[in-house]
C-alpha cells in the first residue's frame, strides 16, 4: 500500500516539475474552430454557385499603361508603349468593344485601337528564322527531318503559351475570353517579338527567342521531341548516305527465355565496329533499341550530349526579314 501511495506522489511530482509540452500526451493538433469555419465556407460556396474567373484588370486599382511599363523593364527590354499595348491586344476584343458600344446607343463606332495580327505574323517570321538558325548550329548532324520536329516544338502553340505565361503576359492580354486560350497566348507573344523587332531592332528580338524559347530545350530528351517511327530504315538510310554497309545484328546476350521476364541484349555491328546496343523483351525490339542507340551516337544526341549553348548569337539577315 505504501509502495502505491510512492508512485501517485511521484506521478503528481512530475507533472508539477515537468513542463505540459514535454509530457506524451493526446493533444488535439486542430483547433477546435477548424471544422465549423471549414463547413461554413463550404456552405456558402455552394450558395454562391461557381464563380468565372474575373481579370486583374478588373480590379480598381489596375493601372494598364504602368503594367505595360513594368512588363518591359521586367525582360529589361525596351518597348514602344504603343507597340506593346498593340501586341496584346486581339481582334476579338476590338470587336467585343464595338458590340459594347452599339447596344449603348452609339451609331458610330470608333474603337482608336489596333490588333496584333500585323506584328504577330512578323514575331512569327522572326521566332522561326532564329530558331531554324539556331538548330542548324547546336545540332549540326541531326537530318532535316528532326530539325523540323524540334522547330514545329519550339513554335507550337503550347509551348509559346506556357512561355507567355510565364512571362506575365496572361493579365495584360486583351482578349474577348477571360482566362485566354493558348492560341491567343502564343499569338500575343508572337506579336511581343514583333513589337521588340520595331522597338529595339532585330538583334534584340534575336536574343528574346534565344532566351525565353530556344532555353525550352534545355534537359530534354530529343527523342521524345521527335519520334522516329522506324528508326531500323532511317538508320539503313544514313550507313547508306555515308557509304556504310548495313548494320548487322547480334545477340550479345539474354536471360530469361520461355519466361515473362525474359531480356534480349542486342548489338549493331558496322565493319566489325559496335555502333548500337540495346535491350528489349523480345529480339525485334531489342534490335530497335540498338537502332535508336546507334541512330542518337550518330546524330550527337545521346543523354550526355554536350548542353546547348545559349550564349550564341546569330547574324541577322536584314534583307530576307525586311522583304
């Protein structure tokens, strides 16, 4: 009895001389208020129904010229105002603000506004020209056939729009739709570059495409940029352009026959020289692994291919862009 009355005095004892927040205890780890403030919000979500996103400009305090000021000295670029507002500004929002002003009762309609379809079709000639320049000169050996898949990825409405959202440019577009579509979004930044070109000169614009689009190859895997669907005859086809014979495979190794497990090692052998190997489930598959193996050696695009440079410039060629 004594023995008990010891361990509740020294039970007692150490909850004095211990501090709260040392002892194991089954604390709530969520305040009390959490759940109720939770389901009211949700409650009155659903009472307000859902909501279609609403611009920044929208907001009292937005203050559109100062944004375009702003957006340049961000990309420290110099634009003409002017020409950046024109950038971002689509033709169905011109007509939007034409429709506005006629059911307000107003006959003659003068919108002083201009749409980018001018300066986006010259941003376009611009991003391509430097973009084809810039392939040819960091991927030399690759055919023309993957230069074009790599260009068509670089200029496809996706990327451009994921880049000019990035950029900032999603608020300050002017579009009939509200958030914008990636066509408009590649548009508008098509258009950007054209203003800069007429701003700051064609080697400015040069450098913008080198840094904000060229830099989207950067860690990626060629092959997936552009899929070769037979890589056996695309790779019979340059031995052949280079006066090779054609490769020869060889199973260098398996494992697993007769099983779902099993492995296929197979090499590409080019006058008695190794030039691919790969490995498969099954030999056909192996064997355009190798392909692909011998195929990127060949072109310089292997996983440890030296990174692209994007410190390089291109010459620009005034005649062909002012044409």
């Amino acid at each position: 009895m004594s023995l008990l009355r010891s361990s509740a005095t020294l039970l007692n004892l150490s909850r004095v001389l211990i501090p709260k927040q040392n002892l194991i205890t089954s604390q709530r780890s969520i305040k009390r208020w959490v759940a109720p403030t939770l389901r009211e919000l949700n409650r009155r979500a659903k009472k307000i129904g859902p909501q279609q996103p609403q611009p920044r400009s929208g907001f009292a305090e937005w203050n559109y010229r100062a944004e375009l000021f702003a957006f340049g000295k961000r990309l420290q670029e110099e634009f003409q105002i002017p020409l950046l507002q024109t950038a971002f500004t689509q033709q169905s929002y011109i007509a939007q603000e034409e429709h506005k002003q006629r059911e307000l009762g107003i006959e003659n309609v003068d919108i002083q506004m201009s749409h980018n379809q001018e300066l986006s079709e010259r941003g376009e000639h611009i991003i391509q020209e430097y973009v084809q320049g810039f392939i040819g000169y960091s991927l030399p050996k690759l055919p023309a056939e993957g230069k074009q898949a790599i260009t068509s990825y670089l200029m496809s409405s996706a990327t451009l729009a994921n880049v000019a959202l990035h950029l900032g440019m999603k608020e300050l577009l002017l579009d009939a739709e509200y958030p914008p579509s990636e066509q408009s979004m590649a548009k508008s930044l098509k258009a950007v570059v054209g203003a800069l070109e007429q701003s700051s000169g064609v080697e400015r614009a040069f450098l913008f495409v080198r840094d904000f689009i060229c830099t989207q190859l950067n860690q990626r895997d060629l092959l997936e940029l552009w899929n070769i669907e037979n890589p056996e005859e695309l790779l019979k086809q340059q031995c052949q352009e280079k006066k090779l014979p054609v490769p020869e495979p060889r199973l260098l190794g398996d494992c697993g026959k007769n099983t779902v497990l099993a492995a296929y090692q197979v090499g590409l052998y080019c006058n008695k020289n190794l030039i691919g190997k790969g490995f498969g489930e099954d030999i056909p598959t192996a064997v355009k692994t190798a392909s692909l193996d011998a195929l990127q050696t060949m072109f310089g695009i292997t996983d440890n291919m030296k990174p692209f440079d994007f410190t390089v410039q291109a010459e620009s060629k005034t005649a062909k862009l002012n044409q």
